[in-house]
C-alpha cells in the first residue's frame, strides 16, 4: 500500500520519490542521454550515429563513419562535460566511439 504524506509535496517532489523509491533513474538516464546526444550532436552526427548505449557511466556509440570518429576521439572529454551539462548532473564519465 502507498505510503500517505501529512504535508503537501510538489509535483516534482513526489515524482522524484517515486523514482527514487522504484529505482527508475538508470533507466531515464539512458533516455535521457540518447536525446542529449541528438540535441547536442547535430543533423551531421546523427545521420552517422548508428546506436548510443549507455552503461553505467560510459556512454558506448557506434558511428558508421571512421573519419568521424576519429574527429569526436580528439574531443571526448568535451562531449563528456557537454553531456553532462545538458543533463544537469553527472551521467556520463567516459565514451567510446566504435
């Protein structure tokens, strides 16, 4: 049975508590950083970007261009720190291209 709160929450506040309680954030972040990465990344990107996985914190992309990925090898720690500011927090420590 759910648990009953005395004082009023907020919307936000009672939805936090319920992923929290349900351990639903893993999953929401890995939503969450497949539309950061589509938003951050560009039309040009994403017609290469074949799969964007996230596991734990290492974010796993497979690109079907190897010039792009060597282009995005030289600035990963700039995507990661972009990343994680589009997300507020920090989701992704590390990325591998493919």
């Amino acid at each position: 049975m759910a648990k009953r709160f005395n004082e009023e929450q907020s919307v936000g506040d009672v939805l936090k508590q319920f992923m929290q309680d349900n351990r639903l954030q893993a999953g929401m972040d890995k939503i969450d950083v497949r539309d950061a990465w589509k938003n951050l990344m560009g039309n040009g990107v994403n017609n290469y970007t074949r799969e964007i996985m996230l596991k734990g914190t290492t974010l796993y992309v497979e690109l079907t261009s190897s010039v792009l990925r060597e282009e995005l090898s030289l600035g990963k720690s700039k995507i990661v720190s972009m990343l994680n500011e589009e997300l507020k927090r920090e989701v992704v420590k590390d990325i591998v291209l493919r």
